[in-house]
C-alpha cells in the first residue's frame, strides 16, 4: 500500500472513536472511494460486517457502535430507549449483572438497514419505530464505551417504557420505575407532555407520578396538557381510575395501599 493511502487510513481511524462501525457510504462521503475501502479491507485495516459497513480489524464491536453510527453518520433518530436509557442512566428499579435485551426507539420510517439486523451483537435488539414524541426533545448524550451517544432522558425514558404497556413492558414495573424519578425537573416534563401525541402515555405518566407522590408533580400546568376526550381502557377487567379516565390492572391500583 502506498505511503499516500496509509496516511489517510490514519487519519481515518484516528479521526473516529474506537469501536463504531464506519458505514460505506459515509465513508465514500468523506472521500474513501469503495474502491480504496476495498483495498483497506484486502490490507486488513477494516473488515467487513456486513454489507456496506466495517469495523477496525481484529476490533470486538458492540452494539454501542452500530448506534454511533446510526446517530453520526445516518443522521437517524434511532437511540437507546424506555427501560434500557434507565438503566443506562442509572435509573433501574432491578440491578442488571449482565444487559441481554437492548429497547431501541427510532421515528416512523426509520429501518435499520441489513447490517444492524443481520449482526450478533451479543444482545437481543428490540426495535419500535414511533413518533408519538418528537425526536428533538427529552434526550441526552453520554458516554457509552467510549462512544458519545444520544439516549432518552429519564422523563422520556419512562414515557417510553408506557408506550409499550402493557403489552412489552408491565405496568407494575413501570411504577417502580417511575418512584425512582423524585428528581425530575418540571420544565422538561411539561415540554414532553405537552409534546406528547399518546393520549395513554399521558394519562398514564400523570397517574403513576401521582401514585409514586413526586413533589414534581405540582408544578406542571395541566391545563395546557391535551388528555383527550373519553376514556380509555389499558386492560380488560381492571379498576377504573375517574380521575384520568383510564382502566387499570387491579395490582398496579393496589400497590402500595
């Protein structure tokens, strides 16, 4: 390989953090033509994961790096989502020992391409496309393996986590999740209910912070929240809660009486 094409794979590498996962295209973007990836390959600089994205050689790339890339070089909303951010954040009701479910939010139309869903990344990879919150608003960036990543904030997390109630994420959990958010800032909850398109997201969030008795609580003004018309039903057979109008499993109604 020449001197010439040597350098600019330093620059390259030195250019990206360890562990993320360089897309072809953006790869061809920034001036690496597939044919100089090509060869970059043959040299064993990078190997393939798939079609149309690498890794360093000889690199153990997580799916922490399939997100940097996704956010970086894709622009995609796609982000650590619902309990997950939680955890990540430090919310967790349940100590985890090892993570082996990862929930991912992206907005409506947003596919993984192939290489994300043909990859083992050593994690099971549950992914929702919604765009019941605008994709702007309630994230945060940390540091994930070294990676600079964009996650749900608490207040989002948790609003995410009642997105998937209660078919893929139970409701009693999502109590104990939310009593561990005493500390919320009122603004950044007001901004996300007001912005928020799920009547049942709403309705729920404001009932569990209720029942969880978060000080919070009462420094939102309600009045600019649209709740919606009519009531709804979260599950069959349940106790119906006057106040949010909605129906609600008899144990997440008894907890804590």
């Amino acid at each position: 390989m020449s001197t010439e094409k040597q350098t600019k794979i330093n620059q390259l590498l030195s250019s990206q953090p360890a562990g993320a996962v360089l897309q072809s295209f953006w790869l061809t973007q920034q001036g690496y033509s597939p044919d100089l990836q090509k060869r970059y390959r043959a040299g064993q600089w990078l190997e393939s994961i798939g079609t149309g994205a690498m890794i360093r050689a000889g690199e153990q790339v997580g799916y922490e790096g399939a997100i940097y890339a996704l956010q970086r070089q894709s622009l995609f909303t796609v982000h650590p989502a619902g309990r997950t951010a939680l955890s990540l954040l430090g919310k967790s009701h349940y100590l985890e020992l090892a993570t082996s479910k990862v929930t991912i939010f992206g907005s409506t139309g947003e596919r993984l391409p192939t290489w994300f869903l043909k990859h083992d990344w050593g994690v099971a990879v549950a992914y929702y496309q919604s765009s019941f919150l605008p994709p702007d608003i309630g994230m945060t960036e940390i540091q994930l393996k070294n990676l600079p990543i964009k996650i749900s904030g608490a207040p989002r997390a948790l609003m995410e986590c009642l997105y998937l109630a209660p078919e893929k994420q139970e409701l009693i959990e999502c109590l104990e999740l939310m009593e561990g958010l005493n500390n919320l800032r009122p603004d950044q909850v007001q901004t996300l209910l007001e912005n928020c398109q799920s009547v049942k997201v709403k309705r729920l969030f404001l009932y569990l912070a209720e029942k969880a008795g978060h000080e919070w609580l009462q420094y939102l003004n309600l009045k600019n929240i649209d709740l919606g018309k009519g009531k709804r039903s979260i599950v069959k057979h349940g106790v119906y809660v006057d106040k949010y109008r909605i129906t609600v499993p008899r144990e997440l109604d008894q907890h804590g009486k």
